[in-house]
C-alpha cells in the first residue's frame, strides 16, 4: 500500500519520474539540487537517498543504477539487473560481518556482548 507522503516526497517523485531507464538516470546530487530549485529550500543528498529508500520499500518502481542513479520504473531487465547487484551486494556483506566475528581477537561473545572468550 502507498502511503499518502508529504511535499518533499512528492516533490523527489516527481523529479525522478522522467528517467525510466538505466540510459537516463538522475542521481541523489541533481535532485537535491532541483529539489531546492522548487522549493527554495536545500535539502541534503544523503536525506534524498533516505527518502528514495523509504519510497521503494513503500512500493514506488525506482530502480537504482550501478552508478548510483535512480530511474522510475526501468525496464524488466534493469530491474533484475538491479535487484541481482543488490542481493549480491547483501550476500557480501553478510559474508564481511561473518569474517569479522571470526577473525576478532577477542572472540565471538564479547563482541555478541557475552563473556570473554579466546580465539
């Protein structure tokens, strides 16, 4: 279900919505900046990029680039491609967070928050 989102989301919306494929894209830098073209307001590229989070896992059809642009809807393709690089991307950072427990010197309860324990 969509929620019902303020001005700032509907203005991000609507800045992204003309790029529907990977071949134009717009990234987080140029829709802060249009963003604060519209409103007169600045906004920071970091919130854009939450917002455009919030946005997706709300149901909206942006579809992120490897290049770190966003575009609206995308092809099938680009979609799979998206979603293949994202759960790749999951997968080696759960692979990470397992090889640093393994390696710390001091051993997987303290950093689990239990006891000491040597490796």
């Amino acid at each position: 279900m969509l929620t019902e989102w303020t001005s700032t989301e509907d203005i991000i919306i609507a800045i992204i919505k003309p790029h529907t494929s990977f071949d134009n894209t717009i990234n987080q830098y140029e829709i802060a900046e249009r963003y604060t073209m519209r409103r007169n307001e600045g906004i920071a590229p970091r919130r854009v990029r939450r917002i455009i989070e919030d946005l997706i896992e709300e149901g909206y059809p942006i579809i992120s680039t490897p290049k770190g642009g966003y575009c609206y809807g995308g092809k099938d393709t680009e979609a799979l491609e998206c979603y293949r690089r994202l759960r790749r991307q999951g997968i080696q950072i759960m692979l990470r967070a397992r090889w640093t427990l393994r390696n710390s010197r001091r051993g997987q309860l303290s950093l689990l928050g239990g006891g000491e324990k040597n490796v």
